[in-house]
C-alpha cells in the first residue's frame, strides 16, 4: 500500500496548486495586453499612422497578436524596430521607408479661415482655434503626424523642420577612419541579414 | 629646488598623504606664461554679451536697441532659480539683438546684445559697497553675488549663489578654495593668486562668513609654490591663520576638478550624482573668490576675466585682463597675432578645451583660456584610431575610476544602456584616457556622444509619454462626447417614443370616449333622477 502514499500527496499537492492558480488568475488578473502595453511603451507615439493602423497603440495590438510585422514604424527608426524584435524574440527586419528628419506643422494664420478641421483631425490635442477665428499650433507638442494636412481646406499648413536647440545639440560619433569602418560594416551587416528575412 | 619644497614642506607640515585615484602628470614646459604679469586688454568698439554665460535658464534682455548702458549696468536679467543676469561691460549703446556664435563646440548661436563703446568706461553705481559685509544679512549678501553675475570661474559657469547657502541638515564643514590650475598651457589663476592675494582671501572670508564654515583650504599645486608663498603671507597679514590655510598638492592632472580636489584634500568622495555639500564641501575657483570680493566690498559686477592667452601662432603668449564680450579676433590681434586663415582656436585648456569653428566668438564668463595653434599643429596632433589593444592604460589614469575601453566600445556599439551600466554618466571628460591612449583612440568623444544620445533618447521617450497622454486624453474625451451624443439622441428617442405613446393613448381615450359617450349620456338621467 506504501505506493499509494505519493499518488495521494501529489494529487493533493496538485489540487491545492491548482485552486490557488485559479484564485490567482481571478483576483490578479491583468486588464489588457501587458506585451501590448510594453510594445507600445517602445513605440514614439506620434500616431502618424504611417504604420498603416490609427495609431500607435493598435499597431502595438497588431504586432503582439503576430498580425502586424514589426518593421513597420517609420519615425521610430531601426531603434524602435530592434526594440520590438528583442521583446518579440523574431529576427531583426530592415526598416522599409526611411524617417524624415523631425518636423512641426506651421499653420499661415492670415490664410486660415477658421474651419476647424484640423482641430479634430489632430491625434494629440495640440492644434487651439475657435470655429471663424484662426487656429494656431502649440509647437511643443506637435508630433509631425501630418494628419493635420490632408482635411485642410485651404492648404494652410506647412510641415516646418524642428528648430535645432543649443542645448540639444549633442556631439557627433567621431569621424575617424575607424569608426566609419565600423558603422559601414554595421549597415552592411544589416543589410544581408534584412534581405535573409524579407 | 627639492631642497626648498622639502622645507617648505617640514617647516609648514603641508604634505597631502592623500590623493584621487588615477591622473597623469605633464610636463611644465607648456606654461609659457606662467610669470607674466597680467596686463589688461583694451576696450574694444563693440562688445558682444550672449544672454547665456552660464549653466542654466538663459537670461532676458532688460534693454532694447538704441539704449545707453554704464558698464556693470545689467542687460539681462536672470530667469528661473538656476540663472545669474548678464551685464555690460563698458558704458555705450545697445546697437543690435541678434542671434551670434557663441564659444561652444556646436557653433550655434544665441541671441546677444551687441554694445557700441563710447570711451567713456562709465561705472554704474547701482551696487553700494558692502565693506562691512559681517554685518550684512545672509540674504542680501547672497542676492548681491547673486545680481553681480557671478558664475564658477574655472570654466563649469555653475551659478556660484547656489553654493552659499547655510543649511542646518547639511552643514558645510570645509570651504576649499581651488587654486589648482592643472590644465597644461594655462597660468592664469596661478598668476592672480600671486597677484591678488588679498582679494581672493577677502572673497573666501566672506564664502566662510556666509555657509558658516568652520575651516577653510587653499589648494595650490607644487608647481606653483610662489603662489604658496604669497598666499600664506596674504592669510599672516590679514590674520585669518587660524580659520584658513595652505594645501600644497602633488601636481597631478586632472586635480582641478571639484570631485577629484574634495578626495584629495578631505580623503572623501562624492557620490555620483551629489553635489560637493553632500561631504560637507564647497569648492570654488579662485578667480570665483575675487569676482565675490569685487561685487561685496567694491560694489562691481562681473564684467572682466583674467584670460591665458597661448598657443604656437601667438607672438606675444600673456596673462589678460578681458572685458566679457570682447571679440576673440580682438584680443588675439592684441597678442601679435596676424595670420586669422592659418589657425585654430581653442577655448579652454588643451585637455578639456573645445574647437572653435569660428574665432569671431566673444570671450564669456567661461573663458579661461584661448589657445590659438597652427592649423598644421592640430592636423599633426590628430592620428588615426587604431584598434584597442586592452593595454588597459586608460582604466590606471581615469580620475572616476571607470573603465574607459568597455565604455568607449559600448558608446560605439549604440549600447547606451550598457553604457549606463558602466556609469557613462561618471565621466568627467577630463581627457586623460584619451592622451594616454597609446592606439588614439578618442575616447572623450566617444563618451560626449554617448552621453549626448543617452540624453537625446531621454527627451524622445519623455516626448512620447506626453503625446501618449494627449492622445489618451483625446480618446477618452471623443468617448465621452459620443457617450453624450448617444445619451442625448437616447433621451430624444424616449421622449419621442413617449410622445408617440402619450398621443396613442390620448387618440385611445379619444376613442374610447367616444364608444363611452353614449354611455354617459344614459347615465346622466340617472344621476339627475
């Protein structure tokens, strides 16, 4: 009968593991995607939608389902995109459209007329105007979306580069013959194992 | 000469037993100018004074184009808590506001006032001389460096009023006083303390007086034991023996830096990311020290610096009184030099200086050195990085005890988090590992880019957090309103199915009444009867 003494202890062990995972899962349930959430914490949350989705947090949704692939951010840049690979354990892809450099939208205030189109086309808020008065753009917020461009009537809006600040200026990677070496060989590097994926 | 240092060293117990980790020696054949008496520069035509000299919020100007300005009138007054006013350095007119370069390795430009000089050189007499200045509040004392303009001389531009506070929790036990100028070519602190003892005695006293310091050091380097002398004279003379005296160190670059001075002399080290008072310490430079002694007892702000100026293409290397704002071109003309399409200037030591893209920067609160050097001798200098060869000669001479080669090859690799790892942020550029570094690599650069991208990465992750917020807001306010909308047009349609059912039981009733009229008329004679 000694045999029966293990299958007991294990049943029972299994049993109060398993009440208590049951429990667990119930009173510490998580709400949301947390691999969602931290996707989206990698993402630049310009909600351009260059991505091909409304925003960032759905294309963050997409990638986690394995729906979206994961080199389709284009301000985030190769940094977003290794990002994204090391979370989701997939090879790293080369990034199909180059980002622009940093820009704002400028609205002409003498030819706006106040429509406020792109006050509800704008994802982050930062565009202020009353309807028949004319909208202005609270630079530091602006994401360079260009959402803002297509609903305007009057083609008002142009996308400005982002003034260089002194104190963001940050030195170079120096120009020694080496360190360009380097970076080539990097891109290269790059380069091949992009084309293997694609 | 060993004979006297030992002397001095026995007669005066002076020897440091202590000392920071790492540091090179150089050789002293590149102070040139060390013994010069410092001669003052002449005004120029036109001064130019950026509205940012220190570290900090930038100024505002208080003047505008076609004013007349006294010298140590302010012209921009201080922003923030973190800022200190700019002023004019010589009496004349406001002739322009306009974005100009400023001495910074960038060579970008900030908005500076530009001053036409008239000759006159009128004083402004806004600031009263305080000569009594232990009867003074601490208050007013404080705002009064404060309003003179007074940021760390030695080249870091730190707001010095920030320092010189007396907080109970955390008492400042030492005042040191850094008279260690360690960067190779450079003489001018070493000159002003042989030459204005007093004052800079007078400005620590008044240092002493206002965080209530129990002791105060003066830190000279052995290569500059004349100042020693002068200087323990100057404390004999002023009777101040017993609350201040002399340190003589063991010359070791990088020995002026705050961190580096504090562990030398006090034998503690600042934790990373602490200020000097975490130790019980406040350092500052002693051009700093005669720059408070000027704005107290004299009344002066801030409007000159004593400036080294050297370099292989300078006909006549010198120690220089500058006025702030004094165009570089000017005073390297003043100093012999002729040929401006064959040279490079430095701002700074050779160590820790930068290269100028442009030589016509003015000189600004920072300015402690311009060295102007033959093209061909910069060229020379530069070699071509080789690789590493784990020599490990970077890691003996860093003065934060870092490992600069796994640094370097993280910064290189984009590996900033690594890099962060390897405490990046500890790294004081000095630029010692890279003047060791026997493959040239340049080591420093490498870490100013990491630390630059590291920042960079910051302020996009913060950005993005905010639009984050923007966004989320704008989703939940969109809900909202179409939750409202849905609400309003739910309402609209009860009331309007209410309506609907509130007319189909009155045309009900209607009916109704009408199949019960006959009936009521019946009823009525029997009511009547």
């Amino acid at each position: 009968m000694d045999f029966l003494f293990p299958i007991i202890i294990f049943s029972l062990l299994a049993l109060v593991i398993g009440v208590g995972l049951a429990l667990a899962s119930r009173y510490f349930h998580v709400e949301g995607d947390p691999l969602a959430d931290t996707l989206d914490n990698l993402l630049p949350q310009t909600q351009c939608g260059q991505c091909g989705y409304p925003g960032c947090k759905p294309y963050a949704n997409a990638v986690a389902a394995h729906e979206a692939d994961i080199n389709h951010c284009v301000p985030g840049g190769e940094r977003t995109m290794l990002a994204i690979a090391d979370i989701m354990g997939v090879e790293p892809k080369t990034i199909e459209q180059e980002a622009t450099a940093p820009v704002v939208a400028y609205i002409r205030e003498d030819e706006c007329i106040g429509c406020t189109l792109c006050i509800k086309a704008c994802p982050v808020d930062c565009i202020i105007g009353a309807p028949k008065q004319f909208h202005t753009i609270i630079t530091d917020h602006c994401t360079g979306c260009t959402l803002c461009l297509e609903p305007c009537p009057v083609d008002c809006i142009d996308m400005i580069a982002t003034p260089e600040l002194l104190e963001h200026w940050s030195w170079p990677v120096p120009g020694t013959k080496r360190a360009l070496t380097g970076e080539q060989r990097k891109t290269q590097h790059e380069g091949v194992s992009g084309e293997k994926h694609v | 000469m060993f004979d006297l240092w030992d002397k001095i060293q026995q007669s005066l117990h002076l020897k440091s037993q202590r000392h920071f980790t790492g540091g090179i020696v150089h050789a002293r054949q590149y102070k040139i100018t060390a013994h010069q008496p410092i001669i003052t520069c002449p005004v120029p035509d036109v001064l130019i004074h950026p509205i940012k000299q220190h570290i900090g919020e930038p100024c505002e100007p208080l003047v505008k184009v076609g004013d007349r300005v006294l010298r140590g009138q302010m012209i921009a007054k201080a922003q923030g808590y973190l800022s200190v006013p700019v002023h004019a350095s010589t009496s004349g007119t406001v002739f322009k506001i306009e974005d100009h370069t400023i001495p910074h390795p960038s060579g970008m430009g900030l908005p500076s006032i530009f001053i036409k000089a008239d000759g006159l050189d009128e004083v402004d007499e806004s600031l009263h001389p305080l000569p009594n200045y232990r009867s003074v509040d601490a208050v007013e004392l404080r705002e009064r460096i404060r309003n003179a303009g007074i940021a760390g001389l030695g080249g870091a531009v730190f707001p010095t009023f920030i320092k010189l506070v007396h907080d109970h929790h955390n008492p400042v036990e030492t005042v040191i006083l850094n008279g260690i100028e360690c960067e190779p070519w450079l003489t001018n602190d070493h000159q002003l303390m042989v030459e204005k003892a007093h004052e800079i005695i007078s400005g620590m006293d008044i240092v002493l007086h206002l965080v209530e310091a129990k002791q105060g050091i003066i830190a000279i380097e052995d290569n500059t034991l004349d100042a020693v002398e002068v200087m323990q004279k100057a404390l004999v003379d002023m009777g101040l023996t017993e609350l201040i005296r002399v340190q003589v160190l063991p010359t070791k670059y990088p020995q002026g830096g705050e961190k580096q001075l504090i562990q030398a002399i006090t034998g503690k080290e600042v934790p990373a990311g602490r200020l000097p008072l975490h130790v019980g310490v406040v350092s500052f430079n002693v051009g700093t020290s005669k720059a408070i002694y000027d704005a107290v007892c004299l009344g002066e702000a801030l409007t000159e610096r004593i400036i080294t100026v050297s370099g292989d293409i300078v006909e006549k290397p010198a120690n220089m009184v500058v006025r702030l704002g004094t165009s570089m071109r000017f005073l390297l003309s003043e100093c012999g030099v002729a040929d401006f399409d064959n040279l490079k200037i430095i701002h700074g030591g050779p160590m820790m200086g930068e290269l100028m893209s442009s030589i016509d920067v003015p000189v600004v609160k920072a300015s402690n050195g311009i060295l102007a050097m033959q093209r061909q001798t910069i060229m020379q200098a530069h070699h071509e990085e080789e690789p590493c060869i784990r020599c490990g000669d970077c890691g003996d001479v860093c003065p934060a005890a870092l490992i600069p080669n796994l640094l370097a090859k993280h910064c290189k690799e984009d590996q900033f988090e690594r890099a962060e790892d390897y405490q990046l942020f500890d790294c004081i550029e000095c630029g010692a590992c890279s003047y060791v570094c026997p493959s040239h690599i340049p080591l420093v650069h490498y870490f100013r880019y990491g630390k630059g991208q590291v920042a960079q990465i910051q302020r996009e992750k913060t950005f993005a957090e905010e639009s984050r917020m923007r966004s989320d807001k704008r989703d939940a306010r969109l809900a909202q309103e179409l939750a409202e909308k849905e609400e309003k047009r739910r309402i609209a349609q009860e009331k309007k199915e209410a309506r609907a059912k509130a007319l189909a039981e009155q045309e009900a009733k209607k009916a109704a009444e009408e199949v019960d009229a006959p009936k009521t008329i019946e009823n009525k004679p029997e009511e009547t009867s």
